[in-house]
C-alpha cells in the first residue's frame, strides 16, 4: 500500500469517538501516517493509542470564537502548510480526509504534489436547525463550503447506503465507496464508571435521549409527546442528555424531564444506558449516526423515527422499534409500547447485531482495500 495520510480536521460533536474508533484499527505496522487537530481537550491524544504516536502529528487549535471566525473566511490556516510539509517529509502518495471533504485548495495543493485525495462524506445535507442568527449564517457558509469541496473532490467515501446511491447519481465521474459506520463505544466508555449528579434524586424508570442537542434529532416533538401525556409523565423521567441549544421552551410546572445540557464525559455514558428504561432517537433526518452502536452495546431497549438510515437497520433485524417521523401519535403510541412491554428479545437481537455489525476487522479491511485502488 502506497504511503497514507489520514486527516481529522474536528473532534466535534461525535467526530472524536467516529475518528478514534476507526484509527486505532490500525497498527503501526500499516503504512499509514495520521495528521489530527486537536481542541484544548486534547481528545485525540488521550484517545488514539499510542503504538501509532510516532507516525502522527498532532496540530493543537483553540475552538475560539475568533478561530470560528477565521473559519468562515478563505484564508489558509497554519495546518495547511503543515500538511504539505508532513506530506512531502514522509513521501505520502495518498490522502485520506475522514472528517468531512477536503478543502479544495488544500486538496489542489496536494495533487500538484502528485498526491491522491479522498473524502468521508458524512452529511451530503444540511440537516434541520434552530440556532440563533449568527450560528445559522455560520452553519450556511460552512455548508457552502461543503458543497464546493464535494463538487471538487474526484474520491468520496460515505458510511450511508442511502447516501451512497445518491451519491453515485449525482456524480458518475466520481469514485464513490462505501464502509461501514464504526461504533461509537470507546474503551472509556466501556469500562466508565461515573454516574451523573444529575440523575442521583430519579426515583422512577427513565426515558434517554443521548446527543449533542440539534433540531432535526427531534426532542421538540419528544419532549411535547412525554410532558403532554399523562400516562408517560406520571410514571417515567425524560432525561435529555447533551449540549446545545434547546429548540423548544420548557413549559411551567413540567413533571419528571431532567435536561442535562452540557458536555457529557465518556465515564458517564455506560451508566446512563444501563440504566435507562429505553433510549429514544427521535431523529427528523439522519444520514448516518452511530448513535445506535452504544444502545446495542449497553442493551438498552431502542425506539427511533422510521428515517432511512434507522429504518434500514432496524426494520430488517428486530434491534429496536420504530414511529412515523414527526408523528405525534405514533411516537405516543410506540413510547408506551416500548415502555410497558418485554424488550428481552429486541435487546438480545441488539447485541447480536452489534457483536456482527460493528466488527473493527471489517471497516480496516475495506479501508485498505480502497487506500489499494486508489
């Protein structure tokens, strides 16, 4: 295999655990060199093991307001020079941008160098939002840019069957693959051990949502069924667990809802889904998530929006259940059922799916097999 640079530009919002699962596949052995931007959290290096330390670089940058600015704007940032330095130091032929498409200038300046470029694509559109203004001009501009650098890139890999035809439709000149999504359950996460403080005074089951807070993943329509319903907001606790803004306004005098709104350690995950009653994803849109990998893992009964992505995992291998998206009455409907029914099947299908699905061996096989024809 022709010498390899894998690029993680984010550990943002569950790229950290998407990134560090798939590159502590590798082994030192493989020809593969890793060039990671890490925030003053220092996930990447806490987290990648550290046999693959020698063949990485890791470019610390601070997730300012003002670098979020610089962002938006065309200027080349510090780390594209140091990429084409690396580049040539250590003779790379292939480049691998795992987090999102390449910026095209960087990915010009690559090939004058005679360097192949290859992007993940995780999300071909924009996905629903509720922020305020500036965060919405933010998010348009970088999906702008987004575009730009899909419609420049000539390799493009995607963890989505869906998005993966579509892909191929809209761009037949292109190379388009596809591997698997890698599960989200770090070592950290298994052997955590930390409750949060916040669930110390839940004296009923609760209900889990578990995610960075966005409008499409759906918790206005949750939190509107659970508080709305007697039935549900008597006997259960709705935990929802992230950071972010809230799309929807609490409404005065709720009953059992715990909004846990920050950043939750990964020492704090596995307590969280063992002891859930259920987790539910009730997702408006979602091209691919591995959201469902920790469900599985912790075998925690499992209701999402019937969105293509779920809809194919789910509907085929009884792991979990699914309501209409966006419709008030089926998710009332599926909430309860989930909630006062037997799901000792459906989990133990969960875990059979996870132990077959979310097989490391598999993703660093195809990822070699691409970096080869490539």
């Amino acid at each position: 295999m022709k010498q390899t640079l894998v690029i993680a530009t984010t550990s943002y919002a569950g790229m950290g655990p998407y990134v560090s699962e798939i590159v502590n596949l590798f082994s030192a052995k493989d020809n593969i060199f890793y060039f990671f931007q890490d925030y003053e959290d220092g996930f990447f290096r806490k987290n990648i093991k550290e046999e693959l330390y020698p063949k990485s670089c890791f470019f610390k940058k601070n997730n300012s307001k003002w670098n979020k600015i610089k962002d938006l704007f065309p200027i080349k940032p510090t780390s594209h020079t140091l990429i084409l330095k690396f580049c040539q130091k250590h003779g790379i032929k292939i480049v691998h941008f795992i987090n999102n498409p390449g910026d095209k200038d960087l990915t010009k300046d690559l090939e004058k160098l005679g360097i192949t470029c290859i992007s993940t694509v995780h999300d071909l559109h924009p996905h629903e939002s509720k922020k305020e203004w500036y965060k919405e001009l933010r998010f348009k501009l970088i999906y702008k840019r987004l575009h730009e650098n899909i419609v420049y890139a000539k390799n493009l890999i995607t963890n989505s069957e869906t998005q993966y035809e579509e892909l191929k439709s809209s761009y037949p000149d292109k190379k388009i693959y596809y591997h698997s999504f890698p599960s989200l359950v770090t070592e950290n996460i298994k052997n955590g051990k930390d409750m949060p403080l916040e669930l110390e005074t839940i004296d009923k089951p609760y209900i889990l949502f578990f995610g960075r807070i966005e409008e499409y993943k759906g918790i206005t329509l949750l939190y509107k069924v659970f508080t709305e319903s007697i039935e549900l907001s008597e006997h259960y606790t709705l935990v929802i667990a992230g950071r972010g803004t809230l799309p929807f306004t609490r409404i005065p005098n709720e009953k059992n809802v715990i909004i846990i709104n920050r950043y939750i350690k990964d020492t704090e995950i596995a307590y969280m889904y063992q002891h859930a009653h259920c987790t539910v994803y009730p997702y408006i849109s979602a091209t691919q998530s591995g959201v469902l990998s920790l469900s599985f893992y912790f075998q925690t009964p499992t209701l999402t929006s019937d969105v293509p992505f779920f809809k194919k995992i789910i509907a085929t291998s009884g792991v979990g259940m699914l309501f209409k998206n966006g419709n008030y009455n089926d998710l009332k409907s599926k909430l309860s059922q989930v909630c006062q029914s037997d799901m000792k099947a459906m989990t133990e299908n969960g875990k059979k799916y996870y132990d077959t699905h979310y097989e490391g061996s598999v993703i660093r096989k195809k990822l070699i097999e691409i970096y080869n024809e490539l």
